[in-house]
C-alpha cells in the first residue's frame, strides 16, 4: 500500500526574514491509487462504517487530531 502522509521540502531562501519551515507534511487521499472499484470490495460492517465513516476499509484514511490545518505536524517542521 502507498503511504498516505508525505513530507515535501522546499526551497528555503538565505534572504527569508521568516524562520524557514523545512519539512511540509500532506496527506494523500486513498482514492487516488485505486483506478477502478472492482467487484465484491470487502465491506464494513455497519457499525464499523459508521465509526470510520467509509463503506469500504481501503479507502479509510486516518485523521490525525496532531496536525493543524496548515497539514503541519506539532512540532512545525523543525
């Protein structure tokens, strides 16, 4: 399976007055590596698809109260 939190480094400029994030985290949608739905795709149950809120346990993809909406972990990428 693809990991989906990635971590992207940009550019940090010698010349930035800002103190430079090194590391962006984002999160990945687990859709996006499966090209079609294929037939009899395993199912939760109901009371399991309600707690993760999908149908189908390939495409559930966890949240992490961790990050803030920047898609930054605690510690702010340094």
């Amino acid at each position: 399976m693809y990991p989906q939190t990635r971590n992207w480094f940009p550019y940090v400029s010698p010349y930035d007055p800002c103190p430079p994030i090194r590391v962006k985290t984002y999160s990945v949608p687990p859709q996006l590596f499966i090209t079609f739905q294929p037939p009899d795709m395993p199912q939760n149950s109901p009371a399991e698809a309600l707690r993760t809120g999908v149908l189908w346990p390939s495409l559930y993809s966890p949240y992490d109260p961790r990050m803030d909406h920047l898609g930054r972990g605690g510690s702010h990428g340094t």
